[in-house]
C-alpha cells in the first residue's frame, strides 16, 4: 500500500499508529459541497461516484445513492476488490470491477493527482468527482451521504429525508458514538499493534454493539422507526461483521447472528431491495483477506461463513 508526496505514489505502512499502537484513520483530503451556493452546483450527470464494493465507507454512498432513486444522475466506477502496492486498481477481471469510465485511469491514485497535482494523504474511496470541473468535489463518506441525501431534491426519485431536522441531535450523537467505537472500531481491533491497544478496542466495540441491542429491542431502526443516516452508517459494518471482521480483525467475543435485535435489524436492511443490491459478499472477502497481508500474509481467502445472514 502507498500515499501521495506531493502528487507521487510513495510505498508506506498502511497502518497508521498512536504511540500506543492504536489504530489512527487519517482525514480524508477533499472536503467540499455540492450546493447552490458553491461552484459545485446539483446537476444531473455532472457528478461521479469511485467506489468499492468492499469499503464499508464507500459502501454508505451506495446505499444513499440507491434509497434516493439517483442511480440515473450520478454515475457510478467500481474498483477491483484487491488493493495492494499501488493502491485501488481499475482491473476489471474481478466480476463487476467496471473499471474507470469516466478518467480512464489504471489506479485511484491517478484520479487524485487530476484533482491536485501536490496532493497529500491516503487515497481513499469513496471519491465524488465533477466530470464538468475535472477536480474531486469529496472524499469523506460522511459528508457525501448528506450531499446525496439533500442536494439533488430536484432530481430524486425518492424524496424521503434521512437527515430529518427534529432528530439531527440524536443522530449525530448516535453517529459520533458509532464511528469511534463500531465504524473504525473494528478496524482498531484488526490494526492494533499492541495487546493492551486491541484489548481497549474490542471491549469498546463488543459493550457499543450491546448498547445498540438494548435501543434496538423497541423500535425498528436506531432512531425510531424510520430509517436515517444512522443506520446508513451502521449497516455497512454490520453486514461485513460475521464475514470477515468476526475472524480477520480478531473480533471474535461473539457474533452479530448471536444479538436477537442487530441480527433482525440487519436482515431487515437486507431485505430492503434499495440496499440488498448495493451489497456485494464476493468483492467484501476477496478484498480484506488478500489485500491485507499484514493480517492475512498468505493471502488466503477462506471458504466460509455460509448462512451468516
């Protein structure tokens, strides 16, 4: 795996630690808006998704994308699920890696370097690009979910807001509890360089999941019950959970087909025709067992779990 140098592809640990050896996520780079009072105006056809189906961060966009019936106004580039020395890769031997579309480049690195010749930081998906302005609108998966949720009203076919305004407190608590402790701490648990790191992480982890089976055992969805962004952010970590961070990320106290409520609450995601497409088993193993060898050093992708959901 690498990073960008000032606009170069530089060979770096993938791992980034504390002290402590904890797990520390870099910042995404790009942080603009796509609003009507920026140069990034809602259009239809002007903006592009570069995603993977094995991010769970990525994965976030797809799901907004499709619950807000905009598949026909932003365009969408999947990578292949293997990220290894240079990074996310265009290859389409893997079954619907399509490619890059718009750009027609051969590695994710490439479209950052369009955007910033001196750009700097870990390229990560999801990427918003403008196709008018040739530039990255956004990285951060959170910001762009919210983008999608309220920026192109004029063209969704669904106009449900899961970004309601009466319960945007409640969600950003639950949203800030969530990523700490489930989102990125799974990843803490995998990435741990320290037993004493590890040991935080997935005692943060496993008493979050427990919290979230309590709120879940009276209502549908994490707030209430109607889906909102919440749940857009939970559900990609969860679906992944039994597959593959239950074993490969050490997070093995118990699994999610073991919570009565986490295990309904994501079988009824699941079901929901808008995000079951969006969720691709093959590209999710492939790319966490073969592409992190500092985990998985002979690149081994196992067999199983089979009925986990």
């Amino acid at each position: 795996m690498g990073i960008m140098v000032d606009g170069k592809w530089e060979l770096d640990d993938l791992i980034t630690s504390g002290n402590d050896g904890s797990f520390k996520r870099p910042d995404s780079v790009f942080r603009n808006s796509i609003d009507s009072n920026s140069k990034f105006l809602p259009e239809k056809d002007r903006y592009h998704l570069y995603v993977s189906y094995a991010c769970p961060w990525a994965h976030r966009t797809l799901i907004t994308r499709s619950l807000k019936g905009l598949e026909d106004i932003i365009s969408v580039s999947v990578v292949h699920p293997d990220m290894l020395e240079y990074g996310w890769s265009f290859n389409k031997s893997f079954k619907e890696a399509t490619g890059d579309q718009v750009n027609s480049k051969n590695y994710l690195h490439e479209i950052y370097s369009l955007a910033d010749e001196k750009v700097n930081g870990r390229v990560t998906v999801p990427v918003l690009w403008d196709k008018k302005l040739k530039t990255i609108v956004n990285n951060e998966s959170s910001e762009i979910i919210l983008m999608l949720n309220s920026s192109f009203e004029n063209y969704s076919k669904d106009k449900s807001d899961f970004y309601p305004n009466d319960k945007r407190d409640e969600i950003d608590e639950l949203n800030e509890k969530i990523y700490h402790e489930v989102n990125n701490g799974v990843y803490k648990c995998g990435f741990a360089k320290t037993q004493n790191a590890y040991d935080l992480a997935v005692t943060n982890l496993f008493n979050t999941l427990d919290e979230l089976e309590d709120r879940l055992e009276s209502s549908q969805y994490l707030v209430g019950n109607e889906l909102t962004v919440a749940d857009i952010r939970l559900f990609p970590t969860l679906i992944r959970f039994d597959l593959v961070y239950y074993s490969h990320f050490k997070c093995n106290l118990k699994l999610i087909s073991q919570y009565k409520n986490l295990s309904r609450y994501i079988k009824n995601m699941y079901n929901n025709e808008k995000i079951f497409k969006t969720v691709n088993f093959d590209h999710i193993k492939r790319h966490y067992y073969y592409s992190q060898k500092v985990i998985n050093p002979f690149q081994i992708v196992p067999i199983g779990p089979e009925n986990f959901i």
